[in-house]
C-alpha cells in the first residue's frame, strides 16, 4: 500500500511549494480541496473555485520501502491509468512517460530500489488546442483527453486531472504471466465454439487451462509443457450456453483460468477472466435494401439493427456519461447502482456516449454480468479532429489500449468512431484520418465486431430535445412523423426534484428559478441552444398555469418530461422493425443538475422520468398513440391502440379496456378484443372516438387494462380544459 502527497506548481522544473495527502485513485482537485476544507464543488457556485488548477503541473510522491520479497521474485510498479499527460521517476530517473489515460502501465523496479525510495508521477497541465478558443470544448479538438470536462450542457468547466485508476506495488515470481486471453468463433448454428486461449509469460513454463461453466463444473481442460515465451490453446467447446442481453435470456458467463507451474509442480502465476459466447451483427431493417426507390439512386440507410445470436433486437437504452466529474472516485457500486437501474429499467443497451471516459473495469464487468449491451465510443466528439502528427500517434496508441482492454467483454457490441461528427459544428467525413485510423485498428484488432463511423449516420435521427418544439409542436405530434432508422438521442427538458435541488441552490437563490447565478451554472438556463431548453417556466405555465411556488413549477415539469418520454419510445418501437433502437439523452449525470434530460440526478437518484420511461420499455405492454397532450371538453377524443411486443414469444389475444378518468370520474370509452401478437411484433389496433365531458380537474388519466395481464396496462397523464 503506497501512502501518496500531492502538491502543484507552475512548471515542470519548479517542485511544489506544499503537498497535501492524496487518495489514489482520485483527484487532484478532490484531494487539494479536502485537505483546504474546501465547501461540496457542487454547491452553489463553488466550482468556480478549481478553474486555475487545469493550469498546474501536479505532483504525486510517495517515499516506501522495498517490499519483502524471495530470491526468485521480481517488484513491479502498476499503474491503471493516469489523467492525462504525465511522466513517472524513481529516485530521480524516469521510469515512464506517456500521454494519454486509457493506457496501463507497470515498470520492473527491482534492479532499481533502495533502501528508501521515491516515487513520483508528475502530471501536466490540461492540454488546450493552441487555435482553439478559450474556455470552449474546441480545446479538447487535438488530444484524447475526453471533451466533456471543458464544459457541456450538465457539466461545468472543471477538468480533472490525476491518477484516476488503481496504483500499486506488486511481488511477481520471475516466472509470471504477462497476458492471457481467450478468443472464440462460434459457428452459425450457434451450438459449437472454436476456443483459442493465447497467453504470454516472461519465460517458459508449463501452462494449465480450463475452462467452467456458471455452475462451476470444468468443460474444458487442457495443458502444454514449456515451449517458450508464448503459449496457444485450443479447444472446441459443444453447446455452449449463450450469453443474452437483458429481456431475451441470461447473460451467461464461464470462467476461463490460466495457471503456470513450475518443473516441481509448484504453482507460480495463475489468471482468471470471464468469457460469454455470443455473435453480434448490425443488419439492415427489413425492407431496407428497397430503398430508395427513386431514380437516380443515392445510398440505402446505414445498418444499425443489432442482431444478437441470429435474433435482431429492439434496443431500448440510454446514452450514459461519466458517471462523476471526477472519474477516479467513481467505485465498484456506484456502477453498480446505477447499471442495476438501468436492469429495472428494462434497457439493453446503453450508448457510452463519445465525449466522455472509457469507464473503469468494474462497469463493463456489471454490464456482462447483468446482460447490459454497450455501444462504445472512442474519445471524439463535436470537435473536428485534424490528424496533426502528434494527436494521430497518442489516438493511434489510446485506441489499441482500449480495444484490447474491452474486446473480452461479451456486453461490448459495436465500436463507434465518436459522437456528431459528421455535423457542421463538426465537419468530419468518413476520409477523415482519424476515423479511418479507428476502423483500421477496430478490424485489426477485432474484426468481428460491428464498427460505425459516427453517430448518427444516414437513417438514424439525433434530437429533438424539448417537449416542445419551436414551431409550437408537441413531441406527441412530432415524433409520429419522423421516420428514423434509429433514434440514438432525444430528450426532454425537465427541473430536478424540488428535494434535490435544495441540497445544491442556496435558499435565497431557490425561488423563482432566473437566469444566471445558480440555476445557470448547474444548467436550468443557456446549456443547449437558447435561454430555456431545458427549464422552460413560461411553457409549464402555459400548460399548467400561474405558478406561486417552486413545488408547481417542479410538478409541472415533471409530467411533460415523463409523458414526453413515454411517447418517444413508445413511438420507436412502433415503427419496428424499421426503427431498431431507442436511446434518451442522457441517463445519468455527473453533478448535480437543476433541470436537464437525464433519468437519474447524481449520483444515481431515480426522477419519475425514470419509472415513465420503465413502464414504456417493458417487453409487452398496452400502447396509445395519443395526437396532443391538451384537449378541450366537447372535443373528439382519438387515441390510437396497439399492443407493442419485443419478445419472441407470441402473445395471446385478449381484451383491453380502456377508460378516461378524472379524480372521482371514470368514463369507460373502449373495449378491444385484441388477436394474438407475433414474436417481436406489433399490433395496431383502431382509433377511439370518444367526446370529452368537462371534468372538475383538469389533469385526466388515460387508462389502458388487459383482463387478466394486469402486466400489460399502461397509464398517460393528459389536460382537458
């Protein structure tokens, strides 16, 4: 255990002044303002306070000595990963330098130590775009430092920087291994896997292998004496048990276990890893390759429908940001957390979102183990990223780091070059270097997962972000009207908790919410493209009238996020099987935010948004397709019915009943004997007509039963002045 200071400075050749304790992994920042006494970074405007320290050379140092060792071991220094351009020394001499923060090290101090030794890793500033404008998420255009942290529309601008993955000392025998993977290739009725397990050891050694089940039973067992440095077994492994996304069977997962011996038996090394056999492909929908129809012919819409083990999916998921502004403190369970919401939530796939961090292995081991599927993205987003000779070679190495890192993990089911970068505020193509530089190493290094360019890409639609529109439409009017292969972001705008928001904004700040101060900065104002995309008071207003309290402006807010999002991804999944996907943006947050797009508030606190979108994505349910969100007594009350099933499974017929309610009223006004429903189909049923009565309250509940499938029924919250 390594006992670290850390202290800044203003250059490299200048040593700090004072150092503080640091807790590694961490933060610069967390660890300078714990040891200041510093107020939360989230209150208020307290973030303000940490802006000078992207602009410091940092140093860690720890003084320790050599751990006990035997004459046949060898001590390594092992580093996780530092935030972001760094070098390391040992008493003096450097050991490592490297920028980027994807990429692991270790060192072989043996030969190296003392009897007192000094270890220290020196992080440099923030890098910054020379061209780029200042304080803007351009000066993240030409590194692999993730642009999130130079400001975006749920987190400040405040950069971390500092050894953000787990550091450590650690006595290996001169005969360890280096590196153990399995690779596999199932055949395409899925009842065989052609098993390759490569290993490398520092020298020969006999090498044991096995392989078991979620059981604990051995399937497989295998050995081959030492015949140098590297080893290669294989196997061929009957009826494995496949590993599904969640909704569509277990996320099975075996256990692979290398183990090196030594001429007396004796057991030197040993590595185990988790294994989940399944393929993966992104497929056109049916009925693509049929357009476009006319003549001359342009291109057919880019496939984004995931197949998994022969079955093409419904996505149904989020897009997830890091998960903290400080990435280093995030642990085992907070990922846990909020990946077991997304279970609950019914997701399968969550979009790992481009402009933030390659998460800590802990996410992506829950997200195999709970059948989470993940789209990765490398770091590039909503910048155009110039292949200058020194950013292409830190991408070139980042990249690789990445994708070896990930590719053994069953819940990784497609690469993606970045975020929006074929946009205009981007003005990358697909003959842009770096992109093509990510395609390259994605086939060279894993070329039987699917890769995108971007996203989105032809077919598939980003946005709208707002229950409103400009031009006065509804999302409910919208979003029927948009035809999009995938819909892999959209949102809307909703205020926090009015409980939440209190342990963040001031008193005398809380009410009325105002543009500028607070409610700005944690992004209620000015965070996406005008005054109040995100808190929109007047619109509440408008539906809900006059608010007197934070409490009527909150609940307001609240019912047109969750409805708005309830017709979303409804809406997608009755455009099936053209449409195959859905993702909000953005599932989480990392710091608190006043009003924003996001299903939980940090650090993993469900919003009803959460529970509405839930309901929409279980497997089978009732469906409205509802015109409008306010009515008027007296007016033709016309919601479409479906019963939307992502199963493959057939549903049987039955009846549904469906009512308007208002406080005490209740108005039966349609009963549905419905046909059975297809595997992983839909079914339309008729409009209702039905004239609205003038009710005492103007909240109105449309309910959807199912006799006897209680399981089925859905409920949407509407006006009716």
């Amino acid at each position: 255990m390594l006992s670290w200071n850390v202290g800044h400075s203003s250059s490299l050749n200048v040593r700090p002044a004072e150092t503080v304790p640091a807790t590694v992994p961490g933060a610069v920042q967390t660890d300078w303002a714990k040891a200041k006494n510093w107020p939360p970074h989230y209150y208020g405007e307290n973030f303000k306070a940490y802006k000078w320290m992207e602009d410091c050379y940092w140093t860690y140092s720890t003084h320790f000595t050599p751990p006990n060792r035997e004459k046949n071991e060898r001590v390594f220094f092992v580093c996780g990963g530092v935030d972001y351009e760094y070098f390391a020394r040992l008493n003096g001499k450097t050991i490592n330098a490297y920028e980027g923060m994807f990429t692991p090290f270790e060192i072989d101090m043996t030969d190296m130590l003392t009897d007192d030794n000094l270890l220290e890793i020196i992080v440099f500033p923030a890098p910054k775009s020379e061209n780029a404008q200042p304080d803007t998420r351009a000066e993240a255009d030409q590194t692999c430092k993730p642009a999130y942290s130079y400001g975006w529309d749920w987190h400040p601008r405040l950069i971390p920087l500092g050894i953000w993955k787990d550091t450590f000392l650690q006595v290996r025998s001169n005969v360890h291994i280096r590196d153990a993977e399995l690779f596999y290739t199932l055949n395409d009725s899925l009842d065989a896997a052609e098993i390759t397990v490569e290993v490398e050891l520092s020298t020969s050694a006999l090498v044991k292998w096995k392989l078991t089940d979620h059981t604990g039973n051995c399937v497989a067992e295998k050995e081959i004496p030492p015949l140098g440095s590297k080893a290669v077994l294989e196997w061929e492994l009957q009826n494995p048990k496949l590993w599904w996304p969640n909704g569509h069977g277990e996320p099975t997962l075996y256990t692979s276990t290398v183990e090196i011996y030594d001429s007396g038996g004796n057991l030197l090394d040993y590595k185990e890893s988790k294994a989940g056999f399944r393929k993966v492909a992104l497929v056109m929908y049916d009925g693509a390759w049929n357009e476009p129809m006319t003549f001359p012919m342009s291109c057919n819409p880019s496939p984004i429908t995931l197949e998994i083990n022969n079955r093409k999916i419904f996505a149904k998921g989020s897009n997830w940001v890091p998960p903290d502004i400080f990435p280093g403190t995030v642990t085992r369970e907070d990922y846990r957390v909020l990946v077991e919401h997304a279970k609950y939530s019914h997701f399968n796939l969550l979009r790992i979102w481009g402009g933030g961090i390659n998460n800590k292995d802990d996410f992506f081991e829950i997200c195999d183990e709970l059948g989470i599927m993940l789209w990765q993205e490398f770091p590039l987003s909503c910048n155009n990223y110039v292949a200058g000779k020194e950013y292409m070679a830190v991408l070139d190495a980042e990249s690789k780091s990445i994708i070896k890192n990930l590719r053994s993990h069953p819940s990784i089911v497609m690469w993606c070059g970045g975020n929006e970068l074929f946009n205009s505020w981007s003005g990358m193509t697909d003959q842009s270097l770096a992109l093509r530089l990510l395609n390259r190493n994605c086939y060279d290094l894993d070329p039987t997962r699917p890769y995108l360019m971007t996203s989105p890409v032809m077919g598939m639609g980003h946005g709208h972000y707002m229950f409103r529109q400009r031009t006065g439409e509804e999302v409910l009017q919208v979003m029927p009207k948009a035809r999009n292969t995938a819909y892999t972001e959209f949102g809307c705008g909703g205020p926090s908790p009015v409980e939440y928001l209190k342990t963040f904004i001031p008193e005398d700040e809380l009410y009325p919410p105002k543009p500028g101060g607070v409610w700005e900065s944690h992004h209620a104002y000015n965070a996406w493209v005008g005054l109040d995309t995100w808190l929109d008071v007047p619109m509440i207003e408008e539906y809900f009238g006059k608010t007197t309290s934070l409490e009527e402006i909150v609940r307001g807010g609240e019912i047109l996020q969750c409805q708005g999002y309830k017709c979303i991804y409804e809406e997608a999944r009755r455009q099936k099987p053209r449409c195959s996907m859905a993702l909000n943006w953005c599932y989480n947050e990392p710091w608190p935010t006043a009003a924003g797009n996001s299903l939980l508030s940090w650090p993993a606190i469900p919003k009803p948004a959460l529970y509405a979108v839930a309901e929409s994505c279980r497997p089978v349910l009732a469906s409205a397709r509802i015109p409008k969100f306010r009515w008027e007594s007296g007016e033709n009350f016309n919601p479409e019915l479906w019963v939307l099933n992502d199963t493959y499974d057939e549903i049987p017929g039955g009846i549904m009943t469906v009512l308007v309610k208002s406080g005490d009223m209740e108005h039966e006004i349609y009963t549905w004997e419905f046909e059975a429903v297809q595997a992983n189909k839909n079914l339309q049923g008729p409009a209702v007509n039905f004239m609205l009565p003038k009710f005492d309250n103007r909240e109105i509940t449309l309910v959807m039963r199912v006799e006897d499938c209680s399981g089925m029924d859905s409920n949407y919250t509407l006006l009716c002045d």
